[in-house]
C-alpha cells in the first residue's frame, strides 16, 4: 500500500447515532498502549459467553475439543445444532488486536448467531496471543485448528467441502492469512471467507489509519501496538510476510470466494477496499461492504443503531449463495 504522499484531508464524519454511542462510551479509549493489555484482558474475559449461553436453550450442543499445533495444544469450542444432518461450518477466529480476546467473546457472536440463523456449525480456535506469543505462533494456531477441523469434519457433522473461515479485526487477518497457508501448502479445502473488519497490514500508513489518529476505536496508536506485539521489530520491515499481514501477499489468486466489510470512519478501510480491489484484479471473487460513518466494532458497541442492525443483513442471504443453503 503505497500512500505516504496522497493528501489526507479531514476524517470522514461519523454516523449520528454512533457519534452520540461513542460519547456515551467514555471509558473506551480511542488509543491503546502495551501497558493496558492485561487490563483489557481483564474487562473482556468478564464478557465471555458462557456453554449455557451458547448452547441457546438446548438448541445447540457445545463441546470442546483439542488440535494439535506446531506449539503445542490449541483449543476449539464447537458449537453443533442439535440432532442436525450434516452442516456446513463456519471456522471462526477471534478478534482483539492480536493481543486479546477468547474464542467466545463477544464479536464472536457474528459467527453464532449466523449459524443459529443458516442451522451452521461454529468451531472457533482459541489462538495464543502476542506479545507472549509472536508470529508465527498465532496464525500456526489457527491453521491447526482448521486442518483440525477438516480431519474431523465427519465425527463432527460437517460438510468438508463447505467449510468457511472467518474472523473479525486481528482475526480477520488471521482467517485471510489462514486461508492463504491452506491455498499454499495444499491445505484444507476452503468454501470462502468472512472477513470482518479486517487487520491486514502492518505498515499502517494508509490515509484512513492517518485520518484516524485519536479518534473512533482501535486508532493508528493502538494499530501500531497491536503489530509491534506480533511482530517486535520487524514491524513495517520488508521482511514482514503476507501469513503475518496478509496485504503483503504479492498473489490473491485462487482464493475463495470472500466477503469485506468495514467502517467508512476506521483505521482498516483502505486496506480492506484495496484488499478486496486486488482479489477482483486476480480474478476472484469478492463482496465488499463499506458502512457510512461506522467506526471499527460498530456492531458490537452499538448494536442498537440503525447502522448496525443494516450491517449484519447482508451476510446470511452471501452465505446462502456461496454455499448453496
């Protein structure tokens, strides 16, 4: 991404009703330091779904299971309909910056509640987290799992050709990182990809990241912490490669067919509409979805605008298409 001399004008206003949610929000800060990690930890472990949660009234059947990574143990949550055929999956990794979050946190309500709606199964990897563990440990994490995941598909109940890998912000890179390994190494085969919110460049110097200093959620600070943990000095180097940041990646062919979306009013917009501009030049397949004044976790922060309830609608019908639901 090469923006360093393009003019940055003003910011882009945000939506009127995420404005007045932003400003009820007062103790989220636009900017987060290294230092307040174990803090933020803290406040979201708090908000973890529970099994019976989950489990939406018997609906579903949760069980855990283990896969076994090139660093050790890698933990899976699986959420299955209860007394279902066999089902198409969704492969789900967790956002939170590369440094947070948990395989039931709140953004991974996404992917539960998609497959409540479609009658999916949800495996969601719960992957070790930088600065503890750098790259490449996180994205070997998620590829264990998802290689996982197709090995068992059949004890599981899931379909092995419609397996769909997908992740919000850090864990949308992730996914986008996982999916290329799998096309790389001959992998698991993948059906398509969520890409929600996406982080998927570490150099962060595009006009959105530099229009969003200070402002909204997840601004160009806290960026830069989220991919100096993963990636120590290494960070904005060419030596960064695309299973870390996927928008270094000199190939998108053969991917998937993958669905972006992302606030107009955040860090990651340039980087997710080139990242999806790009996969059309290679021949893919690609749905982007930019939102009008959103800044990045709108959904999940303020669930009651009309901004966010739009947001979610186009997914399910995307999924349908792509998987023949």
């Amino acid at each position: 991404m090469t923006t360093t001399n393009t003019t940055v004008g003003p910011p882009p206003p945000f939506d009127p009703e995420l404005s007045a949610a932003l400003e009820a929000m007062p103790e989220l800060p636009s900017s987060l330091t290294i230092g307040m990690v174990t803090a933020m930890r803290e406040v979201n472990a708090e908000r973890d779904a529970t099994d019976a949660d989950l489990a939406r009234d018997g609906a579903f059947e949760v069980t855990h299971h283990v896969a076994d990574g090139p660093h050790g143990d890698v933990p899976l949550l699986v959420v299955r309909p209860r007394d279902a055929a066999t089902t198409a999956a969704i492969y789900y990794i967790h956002g939170g910056g590369m440094v947070m979050g948990s395989n039931r946190g709140p953004d991974s309500g996404k992917a539960f509640e998609l497959a409540a709606e479609l009658g999916l199964t949800v495996v969601s990897v719960e992957y070790r987290l930088a600065p503890e563990h750098p790259h490449p440990v996180p994205v070997d994490d998620c590829y264990a799992g998802l290689q996982w995941t197709a090995k068992n598909a059949e004890e599981l109940g899931v379909d092995p050709d419609r397996i769909v890998v997908a992740g919000a912000s850090a864990g949308g890179g992730l996914a986008a990182a996982t999916t290329l390994l799998a096309r790389d190494r001959g992998g698991p085969a993948i059906a398509a990809q969520l890409l929600f919110c996406p982080m998927l460049d570490d150099r962060n110097e595009s006009v959105s990241a530099r229009q969003m200093v200070g402002r909204g959620i997840w601004d160009r600070t806290s960026n830069d912490m989220g991919w100096t943990a993963l990636l120590g000095d290494a960070r904005g180097t060419a030596d960064v490669p695309p299973y870390a940041a996927p928008a270094r990646a000199t190939d998108l062919s053969n991917l998937p067919p993958t669905y972006l979306d992302v606030g107009s009013a955040e860090t990651f917009r340039d980087e997710v509409v080139e990242f999806a501009s790009r996969i059309w030049a290679a021949g893919g397949e690609a749905e982007l979805h930019v939102w009008p004044g959103g800044f990045h976790g709108f959904e999940l922060l303020a669930p009651q605008t009309l901004l966010a309830q739009t947001a979610g609608g186009p997914r399910a019908p995307w999924l349908r298409r792509v998987l023949g639901l």
